[in-house]
C-alpha cells in the first residue's frame, strides 16, 4: 500500500527530487526566506476539500506548509452544492482553488472572496462526438456540460461557444444528467459533446471515445490565461498578510513539484480520498498535460480581464473588468513572491 509521497521519502532524496524541478532557488529548500521573517499571524490554515484532480497543488502543499510554521493544516469537507465563494465567505475556510469564470460569474450576488494568483493554465477538454468537426459544428446539437446549468463547466462551455459566434442559450440543447450517464450517453452517440475538467475527458480519450474540439491546455485563447485561481477570504488575508503570503508560497512551491513528480501528486490524491484508486492512469496524464510551471509567465490580471469581459458579452455580469479587478484581487502577495526571486512582474 502506497504510504504517501512525503512519508515515503526521507529529507534528503525529498530535497534532491524537488531540485531536479530547475527551480531549488524558489522552493526554498533550506527555508532561509521563511525562517527570516516576522512570524506567523496564525499557525493553522483551512482548504476546502475539493474532487477536481487538476488541484492537487494544495494537497502536495501540506508539509510545505508547516516547513512555513503552520502546525494545523485542514481540508474542509465541502457540500457540492456549495458554491466556493460561500464557504469563503462563511470563514469555513482561509484559501480555496476556484475556477475564475465560475467565481466572477457570482460577481453581482455576494462576496466572492480576492483573486490572489494564478494556479494553473488549462484543464478542460471539450469532446465531440464524430457528427461534429469543430465547435460551431454544435449548433442545433446535445451537449452535456455538467448536471445543472450554472456550473463552472457550463459558464466556460457557454464562454466557447459565444466565441465563436454561437447562442449558448438558443443554439445548444443540454442534457442535464448526472456524469456517469452522460459517459454512457456519449459513448452510445447519444449527445454530440461532453465537456470537463480532470479526469473524466482522459478516461474518454484512453477508450477513443469522442475527438477533441478543444484542449484547453494548448488551444488559443483558453491556454493564454488561467483556468484556476487562488482566492482568500478576505478577512483572512487582512488580519493575516504574513500567513496569506507563505501559505501562497507553499502552494506555489507544490505547482513544480507536481510538474515533475505528476505520478507521486496522483497517489497524493488517492491517499487524501479525493480521486479513486481506479482512476490513477487518467489523473497521472491529466496532470502531465496541465502546464502548472506557466504561473510563472503569466498576469493573473490578465485572466481577470478577459472572462470578465467574456461574462459580460454573455449578459452573466454588468460590472466592468477593471472594477472586478479593483474589488476583488489583492496581486501584493504574488508580486512580494516573484520579488523573491527577482522574477518580472508582468
């Protein structure tokens, strides 16, 4: 039985794995940085606990964060009906993962909490089935984007398809079915799309079911912005700078590791029963596609902007992206981070 990345490796070939990353200066190994500043505001930190693979960062942070002086790490359990921004809200947990277009969608009915960085470019996958050539190819056709409409799938299904110049209310029937039958509902040519993050598409793909319409790891635009981001409570990171900052760090830190080490994140996520065991093979390529070492090269800001005003255009927000940006990021942790390592803020 697999112990655990961590417990499995001592100090030293842990510190060796991490350096072959290329980047040994940034994940502090001999936590100078850390050791030399004021301490912590709070020694526990709370994470929503959350299925999507493609998140993993936060787990693979655990014993980077109490190197960073944390002694009480905890991941919430989380109702699947409760959208991030409410546990947030709610001080049930500090710092969570969200998908951007998800959260900005919430925009105008309550606090979302602050964007605070980037976590990772992609993730998504858009199949089609063998009726369909391209996206605008989906016009008058069955799509299956989620269970429910307002889900993060159907906002960046719906972001797509207006794209390219279709009417994701008018132009698209959605079969709004549970995943395990919308699976065997593609697989039998009886909807003609099925879109999704980590790892349902590779568990797809590994059968040759569906052809991919988009990839959003490498496809233009969606690859030149984040797909998922990190946000903080924002009582959390006002009473507790010192903390946001090294916990971001530790997070950031877990980004390199689980770009070189995609097989060691994938048994994390099995260890901290949030994927299955059967699904290991399809968690391990996700993670091999989703280029995490791109929080380095690009603004969060950016990403801000651009589904803000993707919302926008679709009638789903009426506040303009410069007005979500001042409200509702907070990029001083990110910029002290990137100062560290003498990195351009771009």
């Amino acid at each position: 039985m697999y112990k655990g990345f961590f417990d499995e490796l001592n100090r030293r070939e842990f510190m060796k794995r991490v350096a072959l990353t290329g980047a040994t200066a940034f994940l502090g190994l001999d936590y100078d940085i850390a050791a030399a500043e004021p301490a912590l505001e709070t020694t526990t930190i709370r994470f929503s606990k959350m299925k999507p693979a493609c998140w993993v960062s936060q787990y693979m942070a655990e014993e980077l964060l109490y190197k960073e002086g944390f002694t009480d790490v905890q991941y919430v359990n989380r109702d699947a009906k409760i959208p991030v921004k409410e546990h947030l809200a709610s001080g049930e947990v500090d710092l969570s993962v969200g998908f951007s277009a998800r959260l900005l969608s919430n925009l105008e009915v309550g606090d979302i909490g602050v964007f605070i960085s980037g976590l990772h470019v992609g993730c998504y996958y858009l199949l089609g089935s063998d009726r369909v050539q391209s996206v605008r190819d989906l016009k008058g056709k069955t799509v299956w984007a989620w269970s429910n409409p307002g889900s993060g799938p159907h906002i960046f299904f719906k972001t797509i398809v207006k794209y390219v110049g279709l009417d994701p209310d008018k132009d698209i029937n959605y079969a709004w079915v549970p995943m395990k039958e919308a699976k065997k509902l593609f697989a039998e040519g009886k909807i003609d799309a099925f879109i999704s993050f980590p790892p349902a598409a590779q568990e797809l793909r590994s059968k040759n079911i569906g052809r991919v319409l988009v990839d959003t790891n490498v496809d233009k635009p969606w690859s030149q912005y984040f797909c998922c981001m990190m946000m903080g409570s924002r009582d959390f990171i006002n009473k507790n700078p010192i903390a946001t900052t090294r916990a971001l760090r530790s997070i950031l830190k877990a980004n390199d590791i689980v770009a070189r080490d995609p097989e060691a994140s994938a048994r994390r996520l099995i260890d901290k029963n949030v994927r299955k065991a059967s699904e290991y093979d399809y968690v391990v390529q996700a993670l091999k596609d989703i280029p995490y070492e791109k929080w380095r090269d690009y603004n969060p800001e950016e990403t801000i902007r651009f589904y803000a005003l993707r919302l926008k255009e679709l009638g789903i927000i009426k506040s303009n992206p410069q007005d979500v940006i001042r409200q509702n990021t907070d990029w001083s942790f990110l910029k002290r981070l990137k100062g560290e390592l003498g990195m351009t803020w771009l």
